[in-house]
C-alpha cells in the first residue's frame, strides 16, 4: 500500500510539472510573436483568391506595442485595436472584427491569411528596417 501511495504522488508530481512547463513554454512563445509582430510591415506579395492581386500593392500594417494596429487594407488608414490569440490576430475597428492567421513570422517576414467579404487572402510582408 505505501508503495502504491508513493507511486501516486510521483505520478501526480510529474503530471504537475509537466502542465507547469506547458504554460511556461505557450507564454513564451506569445510573447516571443508579440515582440516579432511590432514594427511596420510592408506587403511585398498578394493573392486574393488564389490569383495574384496587383491592386493592394502598398498595403502595410503597422503594430504597435499599445496593441493598436494601423492599416490601409481597406484603401485608407484604419487604426483598431488588436489581440494576439495563439497563431492569431484578431482586430476589432469598433466592433468589427478581422482575424489573420499567422502563418509563418520571424524577425522580417510575416505571412498573413484571412478571409474578407468571401475572399481569400495571403499576404507576405517585408519588416521595414528603421
């Protein structure tokens, strides 16, 4: 029986350890994206609906460490605010709300997915170098 019960709390100590190092490890990725997500991304290829999209050339999106968000996707400069949930940003303009997936971020390329008025996007930017 006390073997039994020493088992247990082993088990338990580990179970224990191991969810601690899972939360550790997710909150640190976060905010490793938070930090490679700031800065002002210039849009260097578009595909809307599997076919390039010359027509948004000159799209930037520009994060900053507020979590406001400015962009001229739309046509003209909207500030909204943002959250970053896992791989995702969601933007909220006054309770209209965008969500991008990040498909692939480092320190000077993002690749962005979203889906907009039925339309697929997916979107490559460049960092711009300050």
């Amino acid at each position: 029986m006390i073997i039994v019960k020493r088992f247990l709390y082993i088990l338990l100590g580990i179970v224990f350890l191991a969810s601690a190092c899972t939360n550790d490890a997710t909150q640190e990725k976060k905010i490793n994206t938070e930090e490679l997500l700031t800065g002002r991304w210039e849009l260097r290829q578009a595909i809307r609906n599997n076919k390039p999209a010359p027509t948004m050339e000159g799209t930037y999106f520009d994060f900053s460490t507020d979590k406001s968000l400015t962009t001229n996707m739309m046509g003209s400069d909207e500030t909204s605010t943002f959250a970053l949930q896992e791989n995702q940003v969601i933007a909220d303009n006054g309770g209209l709300k965008t969500t991008y997936h990040i498909d692939k971020i480092t320190s000077d390329s993002l690749v962005l997915l979203t889906t907009i008025r039925g339309f697929n996007f997916d979107m490559t930017f460049m960092k711009k170098q300050e």
